[in-house]
C-alpha cells in the first residue's frame, strides 16, 4: 500500500479526537479514497488519554491494526506531551501537528529528538474566536488535513459543510463557527 496516508491522533477523552478521525475518514472517502478511521479504546473516561487512528487510500487497504509509523501525528492536547512519547515511530519525512500556543522550538525538548517537521496551531484560540468555546477538534482536522496534503482545501471544506449541515441542520450558527474554525487553521497551519 505505497499510496496510503496513516495518522495517529492523541488527545483526552471530550476533546473530540476520536470524532475528528472519524471525520476525516467520512470526508476522504466522499472524495473517492479507501479509509479507516478508528479509536482505540480501554476503560476511558473523560479527560483520559485517548489515541485513534486513520489510514487514507487510493487503494484498497488490507491492513487491519492499529498504526505503529505513522506518516503524521496530531496531538490534540499539548500536555500529553509530559507523559507519552507522541512520536514513536513517526517518520521523519512526515510531521507532527500540536495543538499549542507555543513555538516549535519551545516544544522541541518534549519531542524526544525527533528530527522532522513540526507544526504548531493555536487550536484553542481559533476555535473560542469561531465558537465561543474550546472545541479544538475542528481546527486540528482542517491543520491535518493542510499539512498532510491528503485531499484539495475546497473538497475538504466542501464536504465539511455538508457534514455540519447535516449534523446541525438547527443550529446554523454552530455550521458557520466550524467552518470559520477550519478556514482559520488552515491559514495558520500552512
């Protein structure tokens, strides 16, 4: 499967990791690719550390496992970067998303030496500038979605608002925070 894409997410119970996985697995496979998008699950709870996974193809994808090298890690709550190495097994051609106020160089000394790309984006800020609240579960789909190149901005954006749109058909306004959420972290992503 040399054209498939794997990302492992890490977060905490409620941030929403799990559900942009499963997002992003729905809206790549509207635009035509084989996917996978799954948690892994223990006895969590919320504010547990959680971790899921996705794999995007143009192939068939005929593993069934969790993911082990990632070609990008999204880290949706920086403090898991204290007590779990995020990025085991990472390759270096890929890269690493942190939600963060911080700069790259700050984070670095949590990284454990990891030699590739690292990008940072103020999930928090952007989303209670677009919601009102801290859900940074949609700025980190649409950063993942930025720096991994895996579909086109506007298919992205496309199916997004369908999704929103039928998700929150009565609640227009939550449509439009969400996509205002991913514009923005796409700008500060790329």
């Amino acid at each position: 499967m040399k054209d498939t894409v794997e990302i492992r997410w890490h977060g905490r119970g409620g941030q929403g990791a799990k559900t942009a996985a499963l997002l992003l697995a729905d809206v790549a496979f509207k635009t035509g690719k084989y996917v996978q998008g799954f948690p892994e699950y223990g006895p969590e709870r919320m504010g547990a550390p959680i971790t899921a996974y996705n794999r995007i193809s143009s192939e068939p994808i005929t593993v069934h496992s969790n993911i082990y090298e990632p070609d990008y890690v999204v880290v949706v709550d920086e403090s898991l970067l204290e007590s779990i190495d995020v990025t085991k097994g990472l390759s270096k051609n890929g890269a690493v998303i942190i939600n963060s106020e911080h700069t790259k160089e700050e984070l670095a000394p949590m990284l454990h030496g990891y030699e590739g790309a690292v990008y940072t984006v103020n999930a928090k800020e952007i989303s209670i500038k677009a919601l009102g609240k801290n859900y940074p579960n949609s700025p980190m789909l649409a950063a993942t979605v930025a720096v991994s190149g895996i579909m086109d901005k506007d298919a992205f954006l496309g199916e997004m608002r369908a999704s929103f749109e039928h998700k929150f058909a009565k609640k227009p306004e939550v449509i439009d925070g969400n996509m205002q959420a991913l514009e923005m972290a796409f700008q500060e992503a790329v």
